[in-house]
C-alpha cells in the first residue's frame, strides 16, 4: 500500500529544504522499505514514476518504456538497468538513459531524497505528462569540413547519426535512403499494413533539420571508391566522404517461378508494399508464400481482412527451424482457429494468370489454389552489390564482414544493420548474420563511438519479438545449431518458456505469457552468465528471479 502526498507547496506536506518553486514533490510512504533490486510503480501528482532501489541508494525513472510504452515495473530489473519486458529496451536507472535497443530515446529521470526515512520523489512541473525524452545532441559547427555519409535509412543510420550528435560531433552528416520517407518503425509494416506514414515514421522530418542532419530520399548508392573516398549516387551525383557507414540493409528475395511477374506478386519491402498489399487483398484471395516471420505476421493480418488466406511453407511447420516443432505446430493450430489454410512440405512451381493478372498458384503436391494476390516472404538478400569494386569483403551471402568495432576491411568504412556479418559475443565471436531491428540500432551506435575513436565493440544480445493474432512470442540469444529444447509450461495451453540446449548451455529461449522471463534471460546472458542445461532443467526456477 502506497500513501502520496504530492505538491509539497500547496500544503498538504512539507518538502525537503531547498526546494525549486518548479518542481512537484511527493513523499512515498512505503508499507515496507524496498530491498535492493526491488522496485515500485508510485505517483507523484498523477504521474506514474518507477522507484528502484539498488546498493542502498533510491532512484526514480519514468515508469514507461520509450519505445511503445510498455509498463516497466514488469520487466526485469538487473544492476543498474532495467529491461522492457516486451521488446528488450533497456534504461539505466540512475540516469534513466537507454543502453539497449529498441527505441530512441531516454527515460525522464528525477531527483530523489531521503530524509528521516522518507522517500521524496521530485518533479519538474513542465515534464510531469512526458514519459521519454531525446538526448541532449549538438548541431553541425561552421567551418568543420568533416562529413560522415550514411548509406541507408533504417535504424543503423539514424542512430548512427543521433550517437555523433549526442558525442559532439559538429562535422557534417549525410543519410542516404532509396526510401521516399525519413526511417520509419519498419517491424510494424507486417504487423499493421494499413497505417498512415505519419504514424510509423521514427522522427519527424523537422528533426533532422534541427541537428542539421542531412536527410537525401529515394536516392541510392550504385558504387563506392575507398581510394577517392567518394560514393556515386544514382542520380550520377559523386559524393566525399571523412567516413563511410554501410547499413543498406536486405532486400526481400522475388519469387523466380513462372508467373512471377504477374500483377497481384508482391512482396513486403516498404510501406507504399504494405499499404498496396493490404488495399489488394482486402476481401479478396490471398496466397503467402514463406512460413517465418514476415509471412506469418502477413497471414495473421490478413486473416480478418482477405476473403480467404493460404499459407504456402516447404518445411513441416512454421518457424520450424528457429523455433522449433512443438512452437511451429502451436502457431499454425492458432491461424488455422483464424481460417488460414496451410499448404506445408510444399511450394510454388507455377503462378498462373488471366489478362496479366494472378488467377491461381500451382504447387509442388500439385494443389492448385484460387488466388488474387501471392505475397512472397521467403527470404531476403543483403544489398551490398554496389560495393563490387569497392575491395569492401563480403561474405558468401554478400553480406559485409565488419570486426566487433563494426569496421570493414577498408579503413575509415564502417558497416551495420542487416547488411552486415558481425562476431557475436555470447557465442564466443562466432560471425553471424541476424536481421533484427534491435541490433542494427545497436550497431548503429556503436558504429558512431568508434568513428569518434571511442574504441567501443558490440557486445549485444540478440532480442526480437513476433506477433501472430494479438499474442508476442518473445526470443533472445542465438539459438543455431541447438539440439534439445526444455519447455516450462505448456505449448499446447499457449504459455510457455522455452530454453534452447546446446553444449549443455543454454543459448537462446523464447516464450509466449511467460513475461517477464526472456527479459531477464537476455539481461543475464548480456551480463555474461552461463546458463546450464541443468538449471533450465530444473522445477525450482528461482534463479531465474535473481
């Protein structure tokens, strides 16, 4: 039970001593003091504040996560940061600044004093409704000549470009996107392909003119010169450049079948994609070919929309290979409920159509399926042709090698996001290639402290999440090559824990209601800690509450 007094000046209380005519103060008179490493969601004047206490001293943070407003008195607090429970952000609870991705900005945070064993929680009257807030960054200095170009515009980029000004940086900074819109929130392009670009767009356009940020859409790099330091653009432009960021991303892999050109195939590229897709199937046949992530989450969105949806897979059940049988089998059972027909073991051979346009798929079992539209989600290709005379290595994907300090071969080129294959920590450096919206934001900003000599390497643990039908299921780590899975809960019930085995360790797990358990493991795992077969093993999971 928490009791408030708030707005110490309106004398319903008395404040500490010294206290600023601006701010609102509340004293938090607790049932039980807190114990180190626990925390608490209170109010000061209505606004919802989280107080932790850690090594004996208080803190206070804005209680939402700053990247969809998750609340995050569920998530898991270890050390000093805290861990959304949802998506993985991570905020330091002292500062309230974020230290892991997703989402761009900070937690408000306020003053806190104890006296005579109360707890008093300050605010500034003008923050009192705000939950997350930007950065202090620098602006571009007249006269520095040095420019920093970004080649791509997701979320390696940008928070690239926020790092340098966030670190003083007062060179000149160039993103270059083939996009026609500033970044956008891209994870949500398969989840809600009906939304307005407004809504989906990271920072408005005024952002980036306020810390002189230079912002060139639907432009694209065709060729890079280490040597002249310069980049070509398609527009025939040549462009010099200090120091080069690589984070072009991966393209979505066509359909190569005859008939593939047909109108009604599409794939899920960008948001003019999603918005097409969503107005060509509604109340029409739509047939998905791909069972992972994007086709799933397009199948799920379109199950209440389209007149029907099939779901075209070559392996035995969705997810089958990241995430498992048992998962995959679960999250087909929950589409079919939706009236999605599933097509596995199978594939496309042949699109057919009339008049120029999609009439019907022809599978491998040799099904043939009534469709309208034919979304593709079966792979993706990393966009690193442009460097072909660049001397930039590639791997055998074609996606770019960068070190732990995101630098490429050549010096003065750095490479992030999705494009790239990078060592990874927790599975002793082995290089991977991950697309994952978290990650490339952390490449982003770590790419950005070594431009500025900050000698930083990526130490991240991998963290995505997956929506089918209104239900997450949440994974971290990196769970290749695993051969065992040891399940808490049921999978059948839909509430789950699930750890993945390999070497005897746990390398990965993912869950579904099981919040906030894949946080915390991710927390652990960035600390560090190994994880033993024995302990996921066990019945007795208190270890996992430490």
């Amino acid at each position: 039970m928490i009791f408030f007094l708030a707005d110490m000046s309106q004398g319903q209380g008395q404040a500490p001593t010294g206290q600023d005519q601006d701010q609102v103060t509340g004293m938090v008179c607790l049932e039980s003091e807190l114990q180190d490493g626990q925390m608490k969601e209170v109010e000061v004047d209505e606004q919802k504040i989280l107080l932790v206490r850690t090594q004996g001293l208080y803190s206070a943070v804005g209680s939402k996560c700053s990247h969809y407003g998750a609340p995050l008195i569920k998530g898991a607090l270890v050390g000093d940061r805290v861990r959304c429970p949802f998506h993985g952000a991570c905020f330091n609870i002292k500062t309230g600044d974020i230290e892991e991705y997703p989402g761009l900005d900070c937690l408000p945070s306020y003053k806190v004093k104890v006296e005579d064993g109360k707890v008093y929680v300050s605010v500034n009257k003008k923050s009192l409704k705000v939950y997350k807030r930007v950065k202090d960054m620098s602006c571009r200095v007249s006269g520095v000549r040095h420019t920093i170009l970004l080649i791509g515009g997701g979320p390696a980029s940008l928070l690239c470009a926020e790092t340098l000004r966030q670190n003083h940086y007062e060179g000149r900074i160039v993103m270059v996107t083939r996009d026609t819109l500033p970044p956008i929130d891209k994870p949500k392009l398969s989840k809600a392909m009906h939304l307005e670009s407004a809504s989906l767009l990271l920072r408005p356009t005024d952002f980036f003119q306020q810390y002189d940020i230079e912002l060139w859409t639907q432009k694209e790099a065709v060729s890079v010169n280490p040597v002249e330091k310069t980049v070509k653009l398609n527009d025939g432009s040549l462009h010099y450049y200090d120091q080069l960021l690589i984070s072009t991303g991966c393209r979505a892999r066509p359909l190569s079948c005859p008939g593939s050109a047909l109108e009604g195939v599409r794939i899920l590229q960008s948001y003019e994609d999603a918005k097409e897709i969503h107005q060509s199937c509604v109340g029409k046949k739509a047939v998905v070919v791909g069972a992972s992530f994007i086709g799933m989450e397009v199948a799920s969105y379109l199950a209440d929309k389209a007149a029907s949806v099939a779901m075209v897979g070559n392996g035995s059940y969705p997810f089958e290979r990241s995430l498992g049988p048992e998962i995959g089998k679960m999250t087909m059972q929950m589409l079919e409920e939706s009236k999605v027909k599933f097509y596995m073991n199978d594939g496309v051979v042949e699109i057919r159509g009339e008049n120029g346009k999609v009439k019907e798929v022809v599978l491998k079992s040799g099904a043939v399926v009534e469709t309208d539209v034919v979304i593709a989600g079966i792979g993706v290709i990393p966009n690193s042709d442009f460097l072909k005379e660049s001397q930039v290595e590639v791997d055998s994907r074609k996606a770019v090698i960068i070190d732990k300090f995101m630098r490429t071969n050549i010096p003065n080129v750095f490479g992030a996001g999705d494009v790239t294959s990078f060592p990874l920590t927790i599975r002793k450096d082995q290089r991977v290639n991950i697309g994952h919206w978290q990650l490339a934001s952390a490449h982003g900003r770590v790419a950005a402290l070594n431009m500025l000599q900050k000698q930083i390497k990526i130490d991240s643990v991998p963290f995505f999440w997956t929506v089918l039908l209104g239900k997450s299921v949440r994974y971290t780590g990196y769970g290749e090559g695993y051969t065992e899975i040891i399940f808490k809960g049921k999978v059948e019930e839909r509430k789950f824990l699930a750890f993945y085995i390999k070497d005897d360790q746990v390398v990965a797990a993912a869950s579904l209601m099981f919040d906030p358990a894949v946080a915390r493991l991710a927390e652990m795992m960035s600390n560090g800690l190994v994880i033993t077969k024995a302990q996921a093993q066990s019945d007795d999971l208190s270890w996992l509450q430490m």
